[in-house]
C-alpha cells in the first residue's frame, strides 16, 4: 500500500504528462501603465494619445470613459495605434478618460491618471496643431511595422512608397519637435528606416524603386516596365534623408549613426546614371535591369522634379554639370508670360498646373529670397496658389461647392478613379484638401480659411483619424475615405513650414546645397515672408453684389476699415481682364461700385459667368457673378 508522499507524487507525474500547461509557470505581470497620456478637444472631435509601449506580449489598450458615476470601459484600441479618435460634431461637450494597456495572457495594466478634454471654437494656431498632429499618425502610427516606412496609402499592405516615405521622415521630425513623440523615440523609428533603406531595400545604382515591400525591401513594380530605379522618388526620400541629417545634430550614438547612414544613403545614388549618356542634357525618370531605359522619360520642366535636377547637381560623389539645369530640365516651354486672373506666372504651364508642382520640391527646398535666370519660385508659387483659387472662384464649369473658401485642385483621388486636376485640365469637381493646406506658406490666410471651412462644413466625411482625406466632390456628393503618403506628407510638412520654417531651414543647411545654388546661378533676392500682415477679414470685407444674376447692371458691394486705395477688375471665366472697372481712393465703411455690363471699349459683354478682384492696400477679395441675358 502506497503511503501519502507516494500517493502525491504519482499524481504530480500523470499531471506533469498530461496537464503540462496548468502547471506550467503563468504570466501574471501586467503590462508598465501608459504614459503620457493626454486628451485634446477640438471642435468637433476629441483625441486621447499616449506614447507607444514597446513590450513584446503587449496586446493593446482599453480606453475607459467617464459616465457620471464611474470610469466605465469604452473601447478596445490594438497595439499599434497609441491614440483614440472620437467624432463628437458639436463645441461644449466634455470627456474624461483613463487609459490601461493589457497583454496577450488577459493582463491588464492599472489606470492612468484621468484626463479631460472639451470641444470648444479653436483659434488659428489650434487648427494647425491640430491637423499636424492627427496628419503624423499616418506616418508615425501607420507606418509600416517591419521597415518604418510609410505605406503607399491606407490599407496597401505591404507597399511601402520611397518618395512618400521622404515626406514622412520629415514628418517624424516635425513630431519630435512639437512633442508628439519624444527625440528617443524618434531616434529609434529613424534608425530602424534608415537601417532598413541601407540594408534591406533594392537600390537600383543606388536609386530606389517607387514602391517596395515594406518587411522584405523588394521592389514592386509601378507597372509593366517600372520595376527598377525611380530617380524622382529617390530624390523626394533624399531630400528628408538631408534635412534628417541635420536636425538630429546631437553627440550620441544613435544621433551619429543616423548622420552616418543619411550620408551613406545620400552619397550612393548614381545620378549620374540616370542621366543615360555623358552627351545627355537630361535626366530619365526610370531604370529597369529587365527593360533598361524603355519608358524613356525625360526630366523637362515645369512640374515637380526640379528638387531632382537640383540633388543630382548638388551630389558629391555622382553629380551631374549644373548645366543641365538649363539645358535639360529648363529647355522647353519652360518659361510663361502670361497673366491669369491678374496673377503673373513665370515659369509653367497655363493657369499653372495641379498645385503639387509648388509642393513636391519644396519641402526642403526654401524658394525665398533668391532667384534664378527665371524667376523667384517663391513669388511663382504664391501666384500659382492664388490662380489655382481664383479659378474655383470663377468655377467656369459651374461645379457644387466652389469658392473663394472651398478649393484646391491637385492631383488624388476622385468618384471616377484617380487624376491630376488642375484649371481646364481634369477638372471633374473634385476638391483635394492637400492642395490648400500644403500651400500655407504661399496664401496663409486663404489656406487657413479653406482649412476650416473643410473641418466645419464637411465634419467627419473629409476629417479622420490621419486628418483630412484624399478628396471629396460635392457634385458627385463623393467623399473619399482614403489616405495617400504623397498628400499627407505635404500637409504636415509645409504647415511646419509656414509655422516656423524647420523643414526648410535643415535642409538648406547641408554643406552641398548653397555651392548648388551657386552653380545653378541663383543670387539673392528681395525678402519673401510666409508671415501674414493682411488685416484681418473683418477689417476689409466683400458683401457681394446684387442683383445677382443680373441684367444689364449690378452693384457690388465691400466694407473698408479705414480710407484707402481700392482697384475694382473684372475677369471673364477665362481669366481675361474685361475691364478696370475702378481705381481710387474710397472711404472707411459701405461701398458701391456699379458695373453697366461694359467691357473696356465700352461694348456690351455677353452672357456668362464673370468674377470681379478687389485690392486694397494689402489684401485681395474675390466675388463671382452671372450676367443673364
């Protein structure tokens, strides 16, 4: 007969043999408590965000809501977004939140500290905070989790886009230094990109694919023939390698080793092979090791790869003559005489293109106070901008939704697949809001009205959890729900450049750009500003006019704050000048012009829609109106 120790130690083996895991040693410690745990109230929408937990077995978060009597459980959020979103459509509403993190094995976290938030009117500088930092999430919490890239748009998968992947590193930046994340942080999301750009991603003489696997580094083709190097995109992911290098100037090791790989990364790509032939006056867009140059793709300007010719110039390994400036990317039809709806373009197409041509090399690249044989880019964008604005003000198509404070035609999304919309060129209705953000430092004033005119009217159709959407068309009452690397980026990163020039400022301060400029021929230039001195909106106001449609005569309508010089023009839908209809002093208070339907020669104009330009001392309005015969 067994005695008990016998007895006890025959069931501990039959346990051990059957019942391995019950015996097994439980995890039973919970995850560290989130930390820096905030909430945020806009307008129509409150945020909640904490800083990323980097624990191997961690599973998510669980957002938990103030009821009036308790913290009660809200919502689950999984462990790759560190923030919550809720959409609440109205000001005055009132939230406390408190946030634990639990892991795979069901264990949860203590309760952080309580935070509160309200949605409340915002001020200017809350809007663009607000859009900068819902904008970072989609390359900072989106971002790929192998390779840190940002992902082509939202819901790619595994591709990943180099040059929209350039925007986002600058993005990151922009997140250190406003304190969305820390400067650890991204230290440790930079070196795990640039890492992986060195030693994992497909180079192609050193250039990048437009698309490649985010957890492998492989290309994906772009199309058919578009499976190697894509010097435009690399040039986009070059230029927030440069401006990376310099923002991360401390002397540490991990600030040294990204200065280190930027210049590494930098220092490899063999412009000069994409120039073809040492005989070429061009660069060529693409590279296949299975269909060499067949896409055959010439780098002409205007659009927007000058930030291309200008790294290839620049390039201390690489480089290619600075001629090529002129002769190649500045040969043909570059240049523009013409003015369009009183605003001269110098250098481009007719009515200037879709806006992402003021954006895409200009993220680092500061336009101000310089110019080149062709213009001062600065002063051409700022005009490119405001025709691109008065065109949907003079909506010559008849469109829903135009308007001086509803606009922005680029490329993105639409209800019928994907174009690049400019004036007469594409132009479907569809409104894309990076057009307007992006070109903040250009028309900070216009931009941030069309900002909040977006977020107010359109509330959560056009706002999400990374910002503002691809696009919407209130024609086709479409509205998108997508997200694309190459028109967030911009959003975010010239915002951070009309608030405090960080972008531009780092950039220009690598050791290669000036001599570039130098050999290019650009010379200094009368001060340009971003800063806005327009007198507020209130002090120089358009009412309208009326009769509106009219026949023959209409009167229009405008409030001055004080007495000042005022010119009156009115444009066909065309953007030609009909007539100066006024130009003289008026006085503080209510004034009326009368327009009879006369052109210049005092001939009677003919039905159609016409818009009229009213120009004070130092502030533009527009208005819009239809003679009906």
């Amino acid at each position: 007969m067994m005695n008990n120790k016998m007895i006890l130690l025959s069931f501990n083996l039959i346990a051990f043999l059957y019942f391995p895991v019950a015996l097994a040693q439980s995890d039973i410690i919970a995850p560290a408590i989130p930390q820096g745990v905030q909430a945020l109230g806009y307008e129509k929408n409150v945020d909640v965000e904490w800083y990323n937990n980097n624990e191997a077995d961690l599973a998510g978060y669980k957002i938990y809501k103030w009821n009036g009597t308790q913290y009660a459980f809200y919502t689950n959020v999984p462990k790759e977004k560190s923030y919550l979103t809720l959409y609440v459509g109205v000001t005055g509403v009132n939230y406390s939140f408190k946030v634990s993190a639990y892991d795979l094995n069901g264990n949860e976290s203590l309760l952080s500290d309580s935070v509160n938030a309200s949605t409340h009117i915002m001020t200017d500088e809350e809007f663009l905070d607000m859009v900068q930092r819902s904008t970072f999430r989609y390359f900072y919490d989106y971002g790929h989790p192998v390779s840190g890239l940002a992902r082509e748009r939202f819901g790619s998968g595994e591709t990943v886009t180099s040059g929209g992947s350039g925007f986002g590193l600058m993005a990151l930046l922009i997140g250190v230094e406003r304190g969305y994340i820390t400067r650890d942080q991204g230290v440790e999301r930079m070196l795990k990109i640039l890492n992986f750009l060195k030693n994992n991603a497909d180079k192609f003489h050193g250039a990048f694919s437009h698309w490649l696997n985010g957890s492998t580094g492989a290309v994906i083709p772009f199309g058919q023939y578009d499976d190697g190097g894509d010097i435009v995109e690399t040039s986009f992911l070059i230029q927030g390698i440069l401006t990376t290098r310099k923002y991360f100037d401390q002397f540490n090791q991990g600030e040294e080793e990204i200065r280190n790989l930027c210049t590494q990364i930098w220092e490899e790509v063999e412009w000069n092979w994409y120039r073809r032939s040492i005989y070429s006056n061009y660069l060529y867009w693409h590279w296949s090791p299975n269909y060499g140059w067949i896409i055959n793709f010439r780098l002409i300007g205007w659009m927007e790869t000058m930030i291309t010719y200008m790294l290839a110039i620049a390039s201390p390994t690489y480089n290619v003559p600075a001629r090529l400036f002129h002769d190649g990317w500045a040969s043909s039809n570059y240049t523009n005489t013409n003015s369009y709806y009183g605003y001269r373009l110098y250098v481009g197409p007719s009515y200037g293109g879709p806006l992402f041509f003021a954006h895409y090399s200009f993220l680092g690249f500061d336009p101000r106070d310089k110019k080149d044989a062709y213009c001062n880019y600065f002063i051409n964008n700022c005009n490119h901008t405001l025709i691109n604005r008065a065109y949907c003000i003079a909506n010559p198509f008849g469109y829903s939704g135009y308007g001086a404070d509803n606009w922005g035609l680029t490329a993105s999304d639409d209800p019928f697949g994907y174009g690049a919309h400019a004036p007469y060129s594409n132009d479907n209705g569809t409104i894309t809001p990076t057009a307007a953000l992006s070109s903040m430092p250009y028309t900070p004033t216009e931009s941030i009205t069309a900002l909040k005119n977006f977020y107010r009217t359109y509330g959560n159709n056009v706002w999400g959890e990374y910002g503002f959407k691809d696009a919407f068309n209130p024609q086709q009452n479409w509205f998108a729900d997508s997200y694309i690397a190459i028109d967030q980026g911009p959003i975010i990163c010239m915002i951070e450049n009309y608030r405090s020039g960080l972008l531009w400022e780092k950039f220009m301060a690598n050791q290669e750009i000036q001599p570039m400029l130098d050999s290019i021929g650009f010379v200094p230039d009368s001060v340009t500003s971003v800063d806005d001195n327009a007198n507020n909106v209130e002090d120089f106001k358009l009412i309208g006019n009326y009769p509106n449609p009219f026949n023959p005569t209409t009167t229009i309508v405008f409030n001055l704050a004080k007495n000042e010089n005022v010119s009156i023009s009115i444009f066909n839908h065309l953007g030609e000048l009909v007539v100066n209809l006024s130009e003289q002093e008026f006085s503080i208070g209510e004034n009326h012009v009368v327009w009879n339907g006369l052109d210049s020669n005092d001939r009677i104009v003919s039905s159609g829609i016409y818009f009229y330009r009213i120009v004070s001392d130092n502030q533009t309005l527009y208005g819009k109106m239809i003679l009906q015969k």
